[in-house]
C-alpha cells in the first residue's frame, strides 16, 4: 500500500486487540479512576458489543466485579 501510494502507510490493527477493538483503553482508563467503594460495588455497563468486553477484561484482572 505504501509503494502504491507513495507514502509511508502505518496500519492501527484492531483485529491484534485482546477485544477486538480499542474500547479497552476507555474502560482501562475509568478503572483506575475508581475508588475503592465502586470497585466493591462491581461495575455495569449497558452494551453487548465491544465496549462490554472492554469493561469485563478491564474488570477481570483487578477482580472487579462485572
């Protein structure tokens, strides 16, 4: 692709993400700004898709409920 166009062309590959996606990032990010009470409490998330593997896997290494 780079030849073809002339240019330098980076990739950023979703698909070598642990959930597919960079979502994880954002849920990384928000479980370290937790206290400890809402990390007792566990945490919801109102998605089914990429986002709600992000919040699991984000969750999951910590023990936080999810």
């Amino acid at each position: 692709m780079s030849a073809l166009l002339g240019n330098q062309v980076l990739l950023k590959r979703e698909d070598v993400q642990p959930t597919f996606s960079f979502k994880i990032r954002d849920t990384h990010n928000k479980r370290v700004q937790l206290t400890a009470e809402p990390k007792a409490c566990g945490v919801v998330t109102a998605s089914a898709g990429k986002h709600a593997r992000g919040v699991a896997l984000a969750a999951r290494e910590p023990g936080i409920k999810a």
